[in-house]
C-alpha cells in the first residue's frame, strides 16, 4: 500500500537520482520516505529536462511537501509555458496551495510570473476577489497585500481594478479599525500610487481622507494607525499641523469636554474614551514645535509629561526630543 | 519557561547545537535556505562564545570543508547555494539555469566561514561580484538568484554586506540601488519590503543598515543619506513598535516578537539612537521568551528555533543588557551593519577582502 513513485508503473520509465550528501553535512534534514522518492524523480526529470503533464503532478507533489523548494517553482514555471497550459487553470490550482502555505514567499512569486504572462485584466480581478478571501482569515498577511499592491501597480491604468479598493479598505476598517495593513493600503491607493480617477481635485481629497481619519481616531483615540494616517496624509500634500490643531487638542484634555455643539471637521473623543491619549499630546506637542518661538517651551512641556508620567516605557525617546528642540531653538 | 532572571546560556548553545547535528523531516522548508539557518546556530555559539567546547577541530574543518562544496559557479558568476538538495549523487546533470548562487546563502556563507575562521584561500571573488551584476534588475533591486524569483530590500542588504566584506562595490550599479531603497520608503517612517510596501522591522533595518554600509558616491553621502526628517520619521516608528510587554512589534497596532527586538533595536543602534530603547523591559521580555528546555521563541509560552534565538541574543549583544550584575547577560560586542560579533567582523575584515589575500 505504498503511494511511492518508485512503484508507480506511469514512472517506470525515469530513472530516479539520489541526493548527494558530504559525509559530515551539518543540520542535515531527515527527509521523509515520500519526499525522498518525490525529490528522487524530481532530481531525475531536472537531468533529462523533461517538460510534460506529469512533471506538473511531479512540481505540485513536491511543492506541498516542501512550498520552499524554489527549484520545484522555477521547473514548473518553465513546464507551464512549455506544454501552453491554461494559465488561468494554473492559478486556479494555486488557490489551495496559496491558502495553505500563506507565509511562504514562493507561492506569491508563481502567481505573479503566471498573472504576468495571463496579461489579463479579467484575470487580475479574479486574484484581487480571492485575496479577498484570504485576508478574511488573517486581515494582515504581509505577502497577500504586497501582491495585492503589486496587482494594482502592474496595471495601474485600470481604473475598474482600482475602483473597489476604497470601499474594501473601509470595510475592513469598520471591522477592525487598528487594522494597520488596511489603513497603509488606503494610503497607498489615495496618495502614494498617484492620483486615480474621481481624485484629481487634491484638495477635495485630502479634507475627505482628514475627515475620514479624524472620524476614526473619534471612535478609538488610542490607536496609532490612525494617527499615523493623518500625520501621513499632512505631510505628503505639505500641510502644516498646525491646521488640525483645533482637532486634536480635546483630545489631550483629561476628560472629554461638556458640550452638546456638533463640529463634524473636529468630531470629539467619544464619551467612554481613555484620556489624555498619547498620541494627542505627542501630535501637540509636534504643532508646538513646528510653530517655534514660545511654543518650544510647550511643546517640552508635553514631552516631560510623557517622559515622566503618561509614556514613561519611551522616556529616553521624549528627552531625546526636548535635546533636539532646544538645540534647534 | 526558565529562570527569567538569567539568560540560559548553556540551554540556547545546546539548542543550537543539536539543531546542526540534524533537523526533523517537519524542518524540510528550510532545505532550500539551509546556510542561513546554520548561521543562526554558529551565530548563537559565536556569541555565547561555545564553538570551541562545542565542537571538535576535526568538525570544524569538515564543515568548512562543506561550506565550500555550496560555493558553486555558473555563467552567471559565483556563490554559495543553500545546501546539496538538488545535487545529484554523483553531481552530475544538474543545469546550470538551477545551480546557482543564491544571495543570502553567499552572504551568510561569508560570515558563518569567518565564525569558523577560514582563511577564505577558496574565495572566489571576481565571480561573487560577477553573480552580485547578474542579480540585479532594471529597477535597482536585486533577486535572490540570478534566474529569477522575488526581488526586495532583503536581498539589496545582502548584495551590500557582500560588497561591504569583499570591500570592493564594482559589482553593484550603487545608485540605481539607493532609489530603490528610497521607493520602500513609507509615510510612517518605516520601509516597506519592496515599494508601496506596509513599513516593516525586518526591512528597515535592510534599508538602515544598507544605507549605513554604502559608500559615498557623487550624488549621495552617507552623512545625507540618513539625515533630516525622514530619518526623525524613521526613529519615531522605530521607538513607537515598542510595546507595553517590552518587545517590538514589526508593524504598527501588531504584537510584540522577538525577531523584530532586533531588527528594531538594531536599526536604531546603526542610526546612533540604540540608547532610545527601553533595555530594562525588552531584556525582560526576551528572558520571558526563553524556552525551558533551551532555546528562544518568538513570544512567551511559544517553540523556540534558531532564528530567534539568535537574533535575541544579537539584540542584547549590541545593547547591553540593563539586568544589575547578573553575569549572565554579558555578552560580547556585536557589529550591527553586518550583525557578526567584532572578533569575527575583525576576522572578515582580515582575510575576505582581495587586498588581504
Ligand atoms: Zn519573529
């Protein structure tokens, strides 16, 4: 009851090659009995440079033992274009075995080779609908947004590829709103790969993505990935801090303020939040000094604070910035 | 998980150790990048300062021996490729198109052998900088293997380190490089691993530390290179993945790993900042990450392997330890560019260049 290939007539013709080992390697691996055999005949077909259907089952026979063997990759690759088949059934196939081994860097790299030949745009909105599904289970799998991003930049002339990027960022901000690859996807899409369509007036788009990110630090005002975006999104277009001043200082007040007036440009810390938060105080603390003069002794001020009592696990961090802005000043 | 008052020296040499006498078949993904998990356990004994009482004189020349066997050259130029897991048994029939150099097996290849101390006479050094002109693409970035395959910031730290120990940066088109570097560049001060990448601790300290080893060129010095506001911007992300249980975390709103205590804290050491870290509770942290049977894992109550364990004991090698007199943690000095300890830097430095043969 053996599922080796040295018993399996259909291989009977390939003579299978042994790999060689010194006689005192070190971290040898204790290969399995099926992955010895598999690796045996893989060794062989490599020798005769043979191309066909069943180096393919060979290549996956391999490829889900080990998802590294990138010698496993490049024969398949080669074997795919060879025998012209259907690229869109090979990235079909891929579906399992990317689901399977998300964390390993070859599996991405086949699907980019073979979308890169497919050529289609039809077939790069099929990926983007089932890396969807991927990052349903794990939202912040570095590999499936690189390629993601890379999908988008390959054809970035597609404005029906790049249209439902927006929406799906917000979606899954609504369900996890620290989710950090989301907010660095919405970066990426809205400022760093150009300008898409429906954005050509910037100034229009830069007070919807403040007002998106403002919305969102009203709603958790502990969360970094937030405020990064909307430091981001200041620097990128050269705002200066200064002009969302008035936004953030409700939120280095101890508590929230007493008021029932609605500014939807600087919506409030919701009325459970923990404050003064953090980030606040260091984004204060960043307008003061950007502002200079007086403000300086304001702006040490606040990182005294946060070096002795609200963010003392980054004191040395603090008292570096007082040393810096001093010497500046 | 053991004492977390001291740092179990003998468990993670041990640990390291077995790991080299041999590896489970549940281990075979690391076949095909076999060198660099070597040079986790080397590393480890080279920083604890155990491979002499590890291991024989005769182990040690048969490894050396090994190592050069994986130096293999093609048309592409020479290097060092993983291990022998497609070498035929009698080593023949194997094309050239798939035996090949592969960068980061070259790169640690060159420090595990200093570990060893080879005097490096089987070098060849115009062929590694021939495969370092084959590996590099149109956009700057190089792949790991001159055929192809994923191209990022990890492979452009290792095409540096290797011109940086050969001393010699004729095989590398350095300013078409340096863009690249500059397009992994993200608004949170961080690099990506390739461009339009999410920042990343494992690939800013690829970006940092290439940037540090680079040479100066007409349009670029190093003194401007990690200056200005993008270099606060960087610190600033650096410090800020620092977490509340005293590890780093890789990227924002993530948990704390200790492989990103590295790649975190080593960034900032190469940026003149080290001392912004909080050593008092990343080496808790890390004491806490140190399994019971030897070895360091990733976070606390998880399975230990090489790569963290080297990389922890990296970290606290190139910021001392803040653990009161407790012997144990001291260790000795490790260079941050290269990440090798100064005497096996010292000992590239000596014996890898052209000039020094
Ligand atoms: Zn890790």
């Amino acid at each position: 009851m053996s599922d080796l290939l040295a018993d399996d007539s259909e291989w009977a013709d390939v003579v299978p090659i042994r790999q060689y080992e010194n006689v005192n390697p070190i971290a040898p691996i204790f290969y399995s009995e099926e992955y010895k055999d598999a690796t045996d005949y893989f060794r062989g077909v490599v020798k005769t440079g043979e191309m066909s259907p069943r180096v393919l089952k060979l290549t996956e026979r391999v490829i889900r033992m080990n998802p590294a063997h990138y010698t496993a990759w490049q024969h398949r690759y080669k074997t795919v274009m060879a025998l012209q088949v259907s690229l869109e059934d090979e990235l079909e196939l891929m579906d399992e075995i990317a689901t399977m081994f998300l964390k390993t860097y070859q599996v991405w790299h086949h699907r980019r080779l073979i979308l890169t030949a497919l050529n289609s745009v039809d077939a790069a909105a099929r990926e983007l609908v089932f890396l969807k599904t991927v990052l349903e289970n794990d939202s912040k799998n570095y590999h499936t947004w690189s390629y993601r991003q890379w999908i988008l930049v390959h054809f970035n002339d597609e404005e029906r590829l790049w249209a439902g990027e927006r929406p799906y960022v917000e979606e899954l901000l609504e369900e996890d709103v620290r989710n950090n690859s989301a907010w660095h996807h919405r970066f990426f899409v809205v400022f760093s790969s150009g300008v898409r369509a429906g954005d050509e007036d910037r100034e229009q788009t830069l007070r919807r993505e403040l007002s998106f990110a403002k919305e969102k630090i009203a709603l958790a005002p502990n969360n970094l990935s937030a405020w990064n975006y909307l430091r981001g999104a200041l620097e990128h277009t050269h705002t200066p801090f200064t002009t969302v001043t008035a936004f953030v200082e409700p939120y280095t007040a101890s508590e929230p303020p007493a008021t029932d007036v609605v500014d939807l440009d600087n919506p409030l810390p919701s009325a459970g939040a923990q404050l003064p938060c953090v980030a606040a105080l260091e984004f204060l603390a960043d307008i003061y000094e950007e502002e200079g003069g007086e403000k300086t002794a304001k702006a040490v001020e606040i990182w005294k604070l946060l070096a002795n009592e609200k963010d003392t696990m980054r004191k040395k961090y603090w008292e570096h910035r007082i040393r810096d802005a001093l010497q500046k000043a | 998980m053991g004492d977390p008052r001291t740092l179990a020296r003998g468990g993670h040499a041990s640990h390291s150790s077995r790991c080299l006498i041999g590896l489970p078949s549940s281990q075979v993904e690391v076949d095909p990048s076999r060198i660099a998990v070597i040079f986790y356990c080397l590393g480890t004994m080279d920083i604890l300062s155990t491979l002499q009482l590890q291991s024989g004189e005769q182990d040690r020349e048969s490894w050396k021996e090994w190592f050069w066997e994986q130096q293999i050259s093609s048309p592409y130029g020479t290097g060092f490729r993983p291990s022998t897991y497609m070498t035929p048994e009698d080593h023949h029939g194997e094309p050239s198109e798939y035996n090949t150099g592969h960068l980061v097996m070259t790169y640690t290849a060159l420090l595990c052998l200093s570990i060893l101390r080879d005097d490096f006479s089987n070098l060849d050094r115009r062929g590694i900088l021939h495969l370092l002109r084959s590996c590099q693409q149109p956009d700057g970035s190089f792949t790991a293997l001159p055929t192809g395959g994923e191209s990022d910031l990890r492979m452009t730290y290792c095409a540096f380190v290797i011109s940086s120990l050969l001393d010699d940066w004729s095989g590398i088109d350095l300013d078409h490089a340096l863009a690249y570097i500059d397009k992994c560049y993200s608004y949170e001060g961080g690099y990506g691993q390739s461009p339009f990448g999410e920042a990343l601790g494992g690939t800013t300290y690829c970006a940092v530390a290439s940037l540090g080893l680079a040479p100066d060129t007409p349009t670029s010095s190093r003194a401007t290179r990690l200056a200005g506001v993008n270099r606060a911007r960087t610190i600033r992300w650096l410090v800020q993945n620092q977490t509340e249980s005293g590890g780093f975390s890789g990227r924002t709103n993530k948990l704390a790993d200790a492989c990103y205590c590295f790649w975190c804290g080593a960034a900032l050491a190469i940026l003149g900042e080290g001392d912004l870290v909080n050593e008092r509770t990343l080496t808790e942290f890390l004491a806490n990450c140190q399994f019971k049977f030897g070895g360091i894992a990733k976070a606390p109550g998880e399975r230990p392997d090489p790569y963290h364990t080297y990389l922890s004991l990296a970290i606290l090698a190139i910021l001392p330890a803040d653990h009161g007199n407790d012997e144990t943690w001291k260790l000795p000095r490790l260079n941050p560019l290269w990440n090798a300890t100064e005497d096996t830097a010292q000992w590239a430095r000596a014996h890898i260049p052209a000039k020094a043969s």
